[in-house]
C-alpha cells in the first residue's frame, strides 16, 4: 500500500487548487472581514497518495480551509 506523502503547494500547483475550491466551496475566492483572499494564492499543503492529489489544507492568518481526505485518514497526518 502506498503511503501518503504531504507536501507544501507549489506554483504549479495553483490551477488544482482553485478548481478544488470551485468543487468544494463553490467558488475560487474566500471573503472574510471585507478582505478577499484567492486560496491558490496562498501558502499551504497537499496530500499525495499513489501519485494522486487527494487532500488540501490552506491556512492564512484568519483563514483555515477544510481538508478533503477522501477517506485516506489524512486528517492527523495533516494537522499535527
């Protein structure tokens, strides 16, 4: 069984990330306190299982976006 790697996003990961939002949260953008933040844009992780995107994990100073697991059991991997 391959194991699941976790990894900072990249520049060349910016396209994934906004459809995943698109997908996710209905759009590519996040409004909180008047200020607009485009989540591919900023810094976070990615989950890696056999060569597959399958988690996202974002995180500004006001901001925390949900992790899609896909049932991989990523979530302790990804927020200890």
């Amino acid at each position: 069984m391959p194991d699941i790697i976790i990894q900072p996003l990249n520049i060349a990961d910016r396209e994934w990330v906004s459809e995943f939002m698109l997908v996710h949260w209905g759009s590519n953008k996040v409004v909180s306190r008047r200020v607009v933040y485009y989540p591919q844009d900023l810094p976070g992780f990615v989950a890696m299982y056999d060569g597959e995107k399958v988690g996202l994990s974002r995180q500004s100073r006001t901001l925390l976006y949900n992790l899609d697991a896909k049932g991989y059991g990523l979530l302790p991997q990804m927020t200890t």
